[in-house]
C-alpha cells in the first residue's frame, strides 16, 4: 500500500471512530436535557408501602421517607416532582417503558432489578418479616411454625415479598391482594394470619395498631437487604448528577435528617 493510501485510509478510520463516538453521546439519551427544559423530575412509585410513600387518597398527595428525599433532591436539581403512579406488578414494565426517571417507595435493592436498570447509593438496611396478631406471637414463631395448611398468608403481587412466599410457603394458603397497604388491618380483622413484609413497615403496623406484632424484626427471615432508588441508566450524565446530588445530601446530613424522622 502506498503512504497515499495509508494517509487516506488513516482518515477513514479515525471519521469513522469519530462518527462512533458522536453515536454513543447520542446513545446516552436526552433525559438530563429534557429534566432541565421542563423542570420536571417524574418519580414512579406504588405509594402504599409505609413509611417509605403513601398515598392519601383523600388529599391525591405523598408522604413518607422516599417522598421527602425524592422531593429534596428535585429541589437541588431546581426541578419540581411530578409523582406517577404505579404498582409493584408494574413496577418493571413501566420503568423499561420510560415511564418515569426514578422509582421510589420501599423498593428492595435486588440482582434482577439491578440486570436491567440501575440504583441510588443502598440506605435503610432491611430484611423480611411478618405482621402477625399480637395473639399469635408464641404461635408464629418460626417460618415453620407460620407454614402450616390453618394459616392464611396475605400479599401483594408483583413485588419480592410474593416471590419469598412462594418460595416458602408450601402448605398455608397464600391469598394475592392487591392492594398492599390494606393488608395489615386484614391481618387485624382475622382475614388473614400473616403478611410477609420488611422490618420498617411492620414496626410502623405494630405500632399503629395495639392488635399487631411485628415477628422477627430483630432477627429477619432472610439476610440483610438494603432500599433503594430504581434510576434510568440510559443518561450517563443524569446518573451522575444524581449521585452527586444523593452524596451531597449525605455530606449535609439531609439523609440522616431524614432517617431519623421517618425510619426510626
């Protein structure tokens, strides 16, 4: 080959690596972009999952842990928060239909979620547990002592509390309810025995109503999980402000301000 030819095809090559480039940037996706035009951060979540968010059906308005630290960090980012709503079946579907920007609400930081999506620094150390009558503490006080046919265990779909009943309820009957915040009055009520939830909300049940006990939160049925914030991985540089805005709160104390307040 000619030094002409080299030349030539030296400039080929780097077009067309340029050309690649410009490709990825154009990969990584507008989301930052169209956050800062609108002044819009979209949060997904179920809000029915105390003390993380919760719906007040009667206001249409969020409370809870995740709500004030999604809200803070819009605030940081000089956005405001619109809230979609959601639900644990849907929780995936509608995260991989760009549905929202980040999902919040007690979501389990969990190795399926984390193949297709991405996640905010871990907080709130978790495991699984159950909202049982206070009556039955001495009864339920094993998983194997709960898993017998005389048992109603009541979930919600969608989510990591029905795949550790089916994983592990074998002989009670397992009841699907859809809605995840009305379980633990059912539970009250004697429609049921058990529900399968994680250590924050049964401490909130428990104390909430003198007729509930939360089983195992000082020794959880499954090893230590942590919460976290179910962020779109398609914009490199929305990930990285993110997490910068997230560390900054830590640096400040917002986050422990917000432990405290909700989760303690």
């Amino acid at each position: 080959m000619t030094r002409k030819r080299v030349t030539r095809a030296v400039v080929l090559i780097s077009a067309f690596l340029v050309v690649l480039a410009v490709s990825g940037m154009a990969l990584a996706g507008p989301r930052l972009d169209r956050i800062m035009e609108t002044k819009v951060l979209r949060v997904g979540t179920p809000g029915d999952y105390r003390p993380f968010s919760m719906l007040d059906k009667a206001s249409g308005r969020y409370e809870g842990h995740d709500v004030e630290l999604a809200e803070l960090l819009a605030s940081e980012l000089g956005v405001a928060v619109e809230f979609v709503p959601t639900t644990w079946p849907k929780l995936m579907e509608d995260y991989l239909a760009g549905s929202f920007d980040i999902a919040v609400g007690g979501i389990t930081r969990s190795l399926a979620r984390m193949l297709k999506g991405d996640f905010l620094p871990p907080y709130a150390p978790n495991g699984k547990v159950a909202i049982i009558r206070k009556a039955d503490r001495e009864k339920f006080s094993s998983l194997e002592a709960m898993d017998v046919p005389e048992t109603t265990v009541i979930v919600n779909p969608g989510g990591t509390n029905e795949k550790f009943v089916q994983a592990n309820f074998k002989n009670a009957k397992v009841v699907v309810h859809q809605s995840n915040a009305e379980i633990p009055a059912m539970i009250a009520e004697g429609k049921g025995d058990v529900m399968i939830t994680e250590v924050y909300e049964a401490v909130v049940y428990s104390r909430k109503d003198e007729r509930l006990y939360g089983a195992f939160t000082d020794k959880p049925l499954t090893k230590i999980s942590f919460m976290g914030f179910f962020i779109q991985k398609d914009d490199p540089d929305f990930l990285r402000v993110m997490q910068y805005l997230w560390n900054d709160a830590k640096l400040r104390g917002d986050l422990d301000r917000l432990f405290e307040k909700w989760l303690k």
